[in-house]
C-alpha cells in the first residue's frame, strides 16, 4: 500500500527508527579512516590521549575532552565552577593514564544566549582552580555562542616522562588486572571532585613489569572490556576483590542496587585500571602507590580468549554483562 504521509513526514518515520550511533562504534569507524599513524604522531586516536614526538627524543601528549550541560552536570544542582573544574580534570585524568605531565590547556566554550558575566565567571573560576591543581597552564582557546547547552571543550599538552606509553594494547596473557583507589558511587559528587592520578600514573609508566594502563572513566568493566580488546585477549574478574567506595555503598542503600554493581558500572571514578606481570603486581599491592597512600588491588586476570567474565566463589563464571552497564554516549 502507498505511503500517503509528505515526503518529510516519511523521512521523519525513517529517522526515528534508525540504530542509535555509539561512541565505540565511532571511534572504530575513525581509526579506520585515518588509517595507521605516521610520525611524528606515535599514538593516535583509539587511547586516553595521543603521543606525537618531540625533539630530542621527548614525547607530546596531547588530549581534548569536554562537558556539556545535561549531559556531564546538571545544571540545576551542580555549580558551573564544578563544571570547569571537570571539564578541564576530565582530560587531565586521561593525561595521568599515559604517565604525562600536563603542560598547557586550550579552552573552548560554546555559551547559550543569556549567559551572564557572574556565571562565566564562576565557570572560570573552576577553570582556574583546576588549571593550578594540575600545573596545565590555560594558554588560549576559543568562544563561541550556542542556541543550545553550555559546552566547554579543553585540550590538553603534557609532557611524556616514559619514552614509550604503557597503551592498552599492552596487557599479555597471564596478567594480572589491577586497579587503584576504589570504586563507584561518583555520582555522589566524586565526578564533579576529579582528583586525577598523575603522580601514579608516573610510577606506573615508569614501572618495570606494568605492560597496559588506561583511565577508568566508563564504568570498571565497560573499560576493562576495551583494554581486554585492544590486547587480543580475555580478563577474568573476581567481583569479591573489587575494592568498593564508601560512596557506593551509600548510593546502594538509594538505588536498592548492590554496592559491588556500582563499583562495577557506576562510571567516573578516573582512577587507573592496569595490567602487569604477577611479579610486579604482588610488589605494587604490597607498597602502594604516590608513597604508599594509594591502594593497589588486584582483581583478576587476562588470559587468551575474548571478553570478559567474571570469576564467582562456587568456582563458575558468568559473562560480564555488566560491562556494558557504564556510561555509553550514544546519538
């Protein structure tokens, strides 16, 4: 039978039904265009940040992040001073996972129509605040106005400290997972707080038997997921030694989900997930890291194979489903 509908009215059903476009997905179909890196660019897209040589055989890490309104804060009950602090900490973050130190920030911002002088002020006030903590100087940047949510975009400059990054292709067979601090709960205002893990993330690059890193900021297992994927292999998790934030289990008693869910899904812990050699695993859970002050547990295993499962206490183990629980953008 004919469509009787106007031609936009058509075009309209078609494009409420098409699939939702994902950020992995994306992020593939880019790699694929761009093909392989050229120097001096060493590390392209596909990682926490990119790495493009310097002179004298130093490193330039380089990495852009941003936050929009509705989406990385509510604007409703969340300060715009905290939404600069975040936007600028969120790339930081990913920064601390390739052992950087940051150097310099550009920021962009696309204001709505009415913004005022006091809110610009506050949003550059945690600009600010964040630009002292992490030593990136904010050199320059970009504004614009917008119809639509405040969007704030920074890129980042930092220094490598490792002459080679300990990517997420890194982990082999045999390693252990291991991840620092603890997790879940940030939605409680530790994704607003960013403390990112620079000094350890230094350590670690510079750390004998530590083959992968990467920022945890997806969700425990959605990221874990993905270094498992770009090594070639299979991670094994034991949920019991997942280390649970406080905030976790507070949110727990609100949602009536487990802690440990939380801790597996919740997202924005920027904490730093990272494979090594069982030798040096042992030796980094014993000290700590940034001078004992940061715990290091580990929690399972990669091992040949796919995905990731975890391990549970009668000895069976179940599919990670979990992992695709974190944040996901979708379009």
């Amino acid at each position: 039978m004919r469509d009787s509908r106007p031609d936009g009215a058509r075009a309209a059903g078609r494009r409420r039904v098409r699939a939702p476009l994902r950020e992995d997905d994306l992020v593939r179909r880019i790699r694929a265009r761009l093909g392989r890196s050229r120097f001096p660019v060493l590390v392209g897209p596909g990682h926490d940040a990119a790495l493009v040589a310097w002179p004298r055989g130093a490193g330039l890490v380089l990495k852009t992040d941003q936050v929009v309104a509705g989406v990385h804060f509510d604007p409703s009950r969340e300060s715009l001073a905290d939404a600069g602090y975040k936007a600028l900490m969120r790339g930081v973050s990913d920064v601390a996972a390739f052992g950087g130190i940051p150097v310099a920030a550009l920021v962009s911002a696309a204001l709505p129509a009415g913004f005022t002088l006091r809110e610009f002020d506050a949003l550059f006030a945690g600009l600010r605040r964040a630009s002292r903590a992490s030593g990136a100087a904010i050199v320059g940047g970009d504004l614009s106005r917008t119809e639509g949510p405040l969007v704030v975009a920074v890129a980042l400059a930092a220094r490598a400290t490792a002459r080679r990054p300990k990517l997420r292709s890194g982990a082999r067979p045999g390693d252990r997972v291991l991840v620092t601090g603890r997790l879940g709960g940030s939605r409680l205002g530790r994704h607003l707080r960013i403390a990112p893990r620079l000094r350890a993330g230094r350590e670690l690059a510079a750390a004998r038997g530590v083959h992968a890193m990467m920022d945890v900021s997806d969700g425990f297992l959605k990221d874990l997921s993905r270094l498992a994927r770009e090594s070639g292999l299979a991670a094994v998790v034991r949920p019991e030694r997942v280390p649970v934030h406080a905030d976790a289990r507070r949110l727990a008693r609100a949602t009536g989900r487990s802690p440990i869910a939380h801790a597996l899904g919740d997202g924005e812990d920027h904490e730093i997930l990272f494979a090594a050699a069982p030798r040096a695993a042992r030796a980094l859970c014993r000290s700590g890291l940034e001078g004992g002050r940061l715990p290091v547990t580990d929690v399972g295993e990669f091992r040949r194979g796919r995905g990731v499962r975890l391990a549970l206490a009668n000895g069976k183990e179940i599919s990670g489903a979990a992992a695709e629980t974190g944040h996901e953008h979708v379009f």
